[in-house]
C-alpha cells in the first residue's frame, strides 16, 4: 500500500480489520458494543489529530457516546466534533446539536463553505436558486471545473446535486481537515446503511493528497444495522445519559410515551426521529418515512433512506471517492 508510506508513522492501525465482514460477524448487541470500543479506543490512542464527525444523526451521536465512554473509561481526550453545516439543515436539528453540545461539553468545530453560504445570504437566495460559477472563489470554481470537471455557468443550491453536495459537504469537509491538521475522523458510518459503504474496513486511509488531506476514517459502528442502532440507543445511550430513565432501559412506543418525568428535549434522540423521519438529509430534500417514530417503522422490508431525495449509488460513489463520508 504504497499511498500509506507519507501518512504518519506514529500509526500502528490494521487498515484489513472488517475486510469482507458485515453485521452478522457480530451476532449481538454485545459482540457489537465490544467491537465498537476497541475500534474507538484505538483511535483515540493512536491519532494525535482525531475528531468526530457528528450530524446529529442516530449513527454519529452512537459514534459520539462510545467517544465519550471510551475517553471516560480509559481517561482518553474526548476530540472536537465536526459538524457539516450546508445551510439546508432542519431547525430542530441545529437546536438539538447546540443543545448537546453544550451539555456534553464538546468542542465543536463548525465546518462550512462559507463562500458559497456568504454568496446565498448575499443574494437572499432560496434552495433551488442558480449560484453562478463565476461568482465563487478560485478554490471552489477549481473544485467545479477542475475536479468534478462541471462545464455549466451555474449551479442550483441544493444538496441533492453533484455540484452543490460536493462544495457544501465535501469541500467543507475536506477544508476543515487541513485547517486543523487532522489525522483521523472518527465516523459512523454503517455497512448496511449503502452499498458504497458495504466493503469499508474499521481503519480506512484516505492517503491520496489530490483528493483531499490526507487522513485515515476511524469506522467504529460499521457492524451495526438500523435496528442494532436503535436497540443501544434505548438500552445504552439513553439510560446512561438521562437521569432518572430506567436502567434497563425502555423503548416508547410512540412519540409522548416516554417515562414519568422525562420530556423529548431530554433524551440525546433526534426529535425528527420520534416524528417518523428514519434519516435527516436536508430540509428540502427529506420527508418523513411514515407517521410512527424511526425505531418502531419496518426496518427489514423498508429502506432507511427513503425519505431523502438522493441516493442514487453512483452519485454517492463518486461523491465518496472524492472525500465525502
């Protein structure tokens, strides 16, 4: 693996670790948990850099809990937090993000492409609005016409594109990487979640400096499905965050049914969860999956994603192989 030899030498990761795996190499709830502390617990003493990437979604605050067990336990560093703003985000989302991470104390690095988002509030332009190529900097106008190779004058302001994911998201993504030197973003992405995502491994190095700076992803929960997620969410997450939730946890059965005293804005769940949405994209691109809250809807004959308006696999493989998550 040539394209390793410049990445740091202080790392002594296995990048084959998961290779050819999926979730049934993980059989429980334990097996899974248990995998997911290791992966983290190297990650936090191997990476001198490392951060979380988190959306506020189910899967990257799981990632963030175990970040934050495995620092408690082992008395480890918690890293700053990323967050991708794409200015497409739902309110509640953003409040639930601020909320927590102010309650958790976290350092939050606020990542964004704030030429693109100055040039949007400039213009008092809406999602769906034409940006005009020539308007955005030279390192993004490199990125459209350079990298993705995009011939068009404009481009609409929406997630769900090639052109606008890949500057709100990626570039954002991939700024923020060089701007604080990082070496490993601890993510939590799941192999069951896409198949672009189905053959990643627990250590992944995205060693190539054409494409982005050069870093390894620290995959912790790729060994969890959706359901896995939300067994340790009410049976882990939950009760160790919330005072006063039952120890041996508890799973409402609808979006009030919560124990005595315990109100939606105290439990680190998503509130768009408890109202049927099963994945948060974009505010306009994303709608609710059915009317019962995300971990109680049919997760073997649905798909997670179906609320989001892109997930066309190329799409997201191409976007991945130039730095997206």
């Amino acid at each position: 693996m040539s394209e390793t030899a410049e990445f740091p030498d202080y790392l002594d990761v296995d990048y084959t670790d998961g290779e050819g795996e999926s979730p049934e190499e993980y059989p429980t709830i334990n097996h899974k948990i248990e995998k997911a502390i290791e992966v983290t617990k190297t990650g936090l003493e191997q990476y001198e850099n490392p951060v979380v990437m988190w959306t506020g979604g189910k899967d990257s605050t799981l990632t963030l809990y175990f970040v934050k067990e495995v620092a408690d336990r082992f008395d480890l560093e918690v890293p700053p937090v990323v967050f991708i703003d794409h200015y497409q985000h739902f309110d509640e989302l953003i409040d639930f993000v601020e909320h927590w991470a102010d309650e958790w104390d976290l350092d939050v690095i606020w990542a964004r492409n704030e030429d693109v988002g100055n040039y949007v509030d400039e213009n008092g332009l809406e999602p769906g609005d034409d940006i005009p190529i020539s308007e955005l900097s030279e390192h993004n106008q490199h990125h459209v016409r350079n990298i993705l190779e995009y011939e068009e004058d404009t481009f609409p302001f929406l997630l769900d594109t090639y052109v606008g994911n890949h500057l709100l998201k990626t570039v954002a993504l991939n700024d923020a990487i060089e701007e604080y030197d990082v070496d490993g973003i601890i993510s939590g992405i799941r192999w069951d979640e896409q198949e672009s995502r189905a053959d990643e491994t627990f250590f992944s190095p995205r060693h190539d400096p054409d494409i982005y700076p050069p870093h390894d992803r620290i995959q912790t929960i790729l060994q969890f499905a959706e359901a896995d997620v939300w067994e340790a969410f009410w049976n882990f997450v939950v009760p160790d965050t919330v005072e006063g939730y039952p120890e041996d946890g508890y799973v409402p059965q609808g979006q009030d049914d919560l124990p005595e005293g315990i109100e939606k804005e105290d439990v680190p769940v998503s509130p768009k969860y408890f109202a049927g949405f099963r994945s948060l994209g974009s505010e306009v691109s994303t709608d609710k999956s059915a009317e019962e809250p995300a971990w109680l809807q049919d997760m073997e004959n649905t798909t997670e994603r179906a609320g989001r308006a892109q997930d066309k696999e190329d799409l997201m493989e191409r976007l991945r192989d130039l730095g997206y998550m």
